[in-house]
C-alpha cells in the first residue's frame, strides 16, 4: 500500500467510526468514505500543485 492509500483508509475509519449513515452497512460506509476522502484530497493536493507553480 501507498502511504496515500494508508492514509485515506486511516482518514476514512476515523470518520465512519464518528458519523452513522443510516440502512447502509459499515462495509459500503467506510468505502463511501474512503472514495470521499481520496477525492477531496486529490482536489486538495492539486489546488496546492496550482499554487506552488
């Protein structure tokens, strides 16, 4: 695993763990916040690309 992967699956845990999305089982909930959590950092970490150039 990438150290980005790591860390969007350890972003992800502490989310689902705090927030209960309510009919859907733990399993699809930590994958919705896994995809949440990579797309926000990948507009994140493109936004910081932008400004350093």
């Amino acid at each position: 695993m990438t150290d980005r992967s790591t860390l969007v699956k350890e972003l992800a845990s502490r989310i689902n763990a705090l927030l209960d999305i309510p009919l859907i089982n733990e399993q699809n909930e930590q994958i919705f916040f896994e995809l949440v959590i990579g797309i926000l950092m990948d507009l994140f970490l493109d936004e910081l690309d932008k400004q350093l150039l």
